[in-house]
C-alpha cells in the first residue's frame, strides 16, 4: 500500500511575507513572497525589486515561524546568475603543503621561504619525433647530394 504524500512545508505560508536562510546571494533585499509552484519547482517574488525567481524543490527545506520574520531554510547556499538560481561555488585554489619549520617564529633570520612552481613540460609523442628525424635526415641527404653532385663537375 502506498504512503500518503506529506504537505509541502510552504503551504503553511499563502500570501505572507517570508525571508530565505541563507539569504540568496545577488537576489536583492531578503524580503519575497510565494508565487506559483510546480511539482519541482517554486517560484518566489521579491517584493521590493519584483524580481521573480523558480527554486527547485530540492533546495527548500523547513519553515520556520519562531521569529519575528517566517524563514524559508534552503538546504544549500544559492546565488542568483544571470537570471536563474543556482548553488553557489566558492572556488578555492589549493595550496602544496607546507611542512611546520616554515609556521615557527620568524625573529631575524631572513625573507620568507619561496616555494618554486614548475610548469608541466609537454611529452612529443614518438610520431612527432619520427617526422622530425625523417625531415632531418632527408635534408642531410639532400645537402650531401647536392654536395658530391658539386664535387664530381670539378
């Protein structure tokens, strides 16, 4: 026998006010109102700028009522690009470990340690490396031929 399908939490919030925690990054002031909404998605209106957005349903979670504002939780941290709602990514540029001698009091003893950073050489393939011994060689060929040719007129 098949479960009954649980409420949606936002239907307990009609035509109210509500603010999204976290806040969407880029989406204006944290002030919106609900407006239609799909099986998968659900549409929120900002109601100072009246920028209308559609958030997946995977990314709502509990409403809450315990403050002076009802808040929406979302499950991950969303941004607004380009028109569209989307998870945000904070891009992070990873750093080669360092061993703990560098961490240590510096006092006098000199500049920072530099760590060097070398750039991947490319491999030449073994094809690329027989078209190039084939064309040396036939140029060495080509001058000696060109050489005995010269020689023999003489």
């Amino acid at each position: 026998m098949a479960a009954p399908l649980m409420p949606s939490p936002l239907d307990c919030i009609g035509r109210r006010r509500f603010a999204f925690y976290p806040s969407i990054e880029n989406g204006g002031p944290n002030e919106w109102l609900l407006g239609s909404a799909s099986r998968s998605e659900v549409q929120a209106v900002n109601v100072e700028t009246g920028v209308e957005i559609w958030i997946a349903r995977q990314y709502i979670g509990a409403v809450s009522d315990h403050t002076q504002v009802l808040t929406v939780g979302l499950r991950k941290s969303l941004e607004l690009r380009g028109g569209s709602v989307q998870p945000s990514v904070k891009r992070v540029i990873e750093m080669p470990p360092v061993s703990a001698g560098l961490f240590q009091a510096r006092g006098d003893r000199g500049p920072a340690a530099v760590v060097a950073i070398r750039l991947e050489e490319g491999r030449k393939s073994s094809m690329s490396k027989a078209v190039v011994g084939i064309a040396v060689g036939a140029l060495v060929l080509a001058l000696l031929a060109a050489w005995l040719e010269s020689a023999v007129r003489f």
